[in-house]
C-alpha cells in the first residue's frame, strides 16, 4: 500500500538585522535575557518542539556573535547569509532550506527578536493550517479605539477595530508558494514587511490564528524588562 509521506514542519529565522531601534551597541537579538540570548530563546523554543526538523537562520555578512551561541539538539540548525531587508533575509534562508527540505513541506517563519514564543502557540498554528490551502499566521486582535491621522497627525478617522488584527509571527506557509512569493515580491521592487503579505499580492488568503500577545517583537529599550517579566511566567508556568 502506498502511504503518503507526511510534510514535515521547517523552522526559518530572519536573524540579520541591526536593531537600530533598540539603540544597543550589538544587534538586539544578540541581548541577553535571564542568562540566554533572545535569539536563543527564539530558536530553542522551535527546537524543542516535536513537530519542527531543523531550522534555518539568516546572519548578518558581518555577524561575530552567531558563533557563541550553543543549541543541544540533534536537529539541523544552519545558517545563510542574510540580506538587505528582512524579506531578503528570509528569501534567501528559503533558498537554502530547498536543498535540504521538500518543497511541498512547511516552513514556520519566525523573528529572531520574538524570544516569548511558547509551545501552544506553535501547535494551535499547525493544528488549524495543516489542511489548509495556503497557510496563515499568528496574530491577535487589535484593543485600542484606532485612529487614521493625516500628515499633521490630525485625526482624519476613527477606523472600525472590529476587523483590525496585529501580525505576529511565525508565518506558517509551504515553502515554493512562498518562495514564489517573496520572489514575486523582489522582482516587482515591492517592499513587504512580513510573508503574509507576499501572499496576499498574489491574490491568496492567509488565515489568522489566534496567538498569545505577549509574543512581542523586542524592538526598543521598554521592551527588554517586558520580555522578561513575560519568560519569567513562561518559566514559571
Ligand atoms: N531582519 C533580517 N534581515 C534584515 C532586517 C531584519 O533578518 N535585513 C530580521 C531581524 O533580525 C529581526 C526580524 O527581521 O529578527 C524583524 O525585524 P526588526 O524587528 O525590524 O529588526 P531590525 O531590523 O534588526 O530592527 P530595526 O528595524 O530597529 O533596525
Ligand atoms: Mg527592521
């Protein structure tokens, strides 16, 4: 009897950025948070989970740091040049994923700087995407009243919250489609600041899956003592 290979589950993480916003002397996902680096962090929560074959991690060209850090796993974890923005970052990790992966298999896409992932949040993305035809991402609903402002920060708007959502990540998507996409993307000089939105340039529907909010992207100072007061609960509980 033929039974169909299972796809597997790739973990890629954009991992080449500066963090100019974190104003640090070293690039934020190299800051340490209780005794590990957010990238740690980051990694090893895909790492351990049971469902992901190996990750692929995109570096600066000129990244001294990458070579300190230790996973204990017998997963692949491996690393390709990053490049000039994010989306360029993760195109290229795709690229090298390709030679090693299935190109019908998945590929969770996941910011080095979101050290607060946990588990959950990783099975409720596949257990809702798995059958999916296009793949979606973690996201929560917006809280706040949302304004749209005009150039001289004047509200112009109040826009309905009722249908607002912030992205998160990790983006979960077979890997051509999305190479496809990102591809698409540069060809057309379109900027796009998550895959999501490669997708959906090329008319496909990503689903939301409902995520934990304190899955933050650590992006300025503040944001440090909230990520460890979050893993300090992660931890605890
Ligand atoms: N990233 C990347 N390659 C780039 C730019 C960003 O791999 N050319 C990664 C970052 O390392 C980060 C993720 O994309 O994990 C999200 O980007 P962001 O939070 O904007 O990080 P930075 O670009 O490093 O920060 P900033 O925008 O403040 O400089
Ligand atoms: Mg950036």
């Amino acid at each position: 009897m033929h039974v169909p290979k299972r796809s597997a589950y790739w973990a890629v993480i954009p991992a080449a950025g500066v963090g100019e916003r974190m104003r640090a002397d070293i690039p934020k996902q190299y800051l340490k948070i209780h005794h590990q680096s957010i990238l740690e962090h980051a990694i090893n929560c895909l790492l351990t989970h049971n469902d992901i074959a190996g990750v692929v991690v995109a570096v600066a060209e000129n990244d001294t740091m990458w070579q300190n850090l230790s996973f204990s796993t017998h997963k692949p974890v491996i690393t390709t040049m990053g490049g000039r923005e994010r989306y360029h970052s993760v195109k290229n990790a795709l690229d090298r994923l390709s030679s090693i992966a299935n190109e019908n298999d998945w590929v969770l896409v996941h910011d080095a700087a979101r050290p607060c992932l946990r588990h959950q949040d990783i099975d409720q993305l596949i257990k809702v995407l798995r059958e999916h035809p296009v793949g979606g991402l973690l996201a929560c609903p917006v809280r706040d009243t949302m304004k749209r402002s005009d150039e001289n920060e004047t509200v112009i708007q109040t826009v309905d919250r009722a249908t607002l959502w912030h992205a998160l990540t990790p983006q979960m998507f077979r890997i051509k489609q999305l190479r496809h996409a990102l591809q698409a993307a540069i060809d057309h000089q379109v900027q796009v600041t998550d895959e999501a939105a490669a997708m959906e340039r090329l008319g496909l529907q990503p689903k939301l899956v409902r995520g934990h909010a304190d899955n933050i992207k650590v992006t300025t100072p503040e944001d440090l003592q909230l990520a460890a007061f979050y893993l300090t609960r992660l931890i605890d509980t």
